[in-house]
C-alpha cells in the first residue's frame, strides 16, 4: 500500500513546527513525524510559532488560528502576510 505524492505549494516552519499546503490550497500540519490535514484553505501562510499562524485565502482573505484551532477571519483583504512573531504580522 503506498503514499500518494503531495506536491507542496508552500512550506513554513519554525523550530517547533513546520505547517504547509498542497496544490488544492489544503493546510497541513506536521507533528509526531506526520503530516496532518487542518480545516481550511490557504494560497499563503506565514508561522512565528506553532501557536501564531496567520494564513490568506484564495479570495484574499486574511485569517488567524486560534488556539481553539479554529481560523478566524479579519476583516480586511491582502495579497501578501508575513508573520514575525509577538503580534507582528
């Protein structure tokens, strides 16, 4: 029984975390030496740390996870987001 390939669109990782999506905008998680789909879909996503991912939409919507893991949209659109850390996105 083998793996189907995922081609990755983008990568993000941390020291602690790595995060990404495929070609169909779905997000991943990788922990416990697996990768691990997240609701949701991004074109872009910036990681400070594991608990401040920032990520936008087709649509160029922006959003946030929150600790309850779920994504909370922003009310403002981006075509870019970069995430520094300590609320500096």
């Amino acid at each position: 029984m083998g793996c189907s390939p995922v081609f990755w669109s983008r990568l993000e990782r941390t020291y602690t975390a790595a995060w990404g999506f495929d070609e169909h905008d779905t997000i991943f998680y990788f922990h416990n030496n697996q990768w691990t789909p997240v609701e949701g879909a991004l074109i872009q996503i910036a990681v400070a740390n594991a608990d401040d991912v920032w990520g936008i939409n087709a649509n160029n919507d922006i959003f946030y996870l929150e600790s309850n893991q779920t994504w909370q949209q922003v009310p403002e659109k981006l075509t870019h987001i970069s995430n520094m850390g300590h609320n500096a996105v």
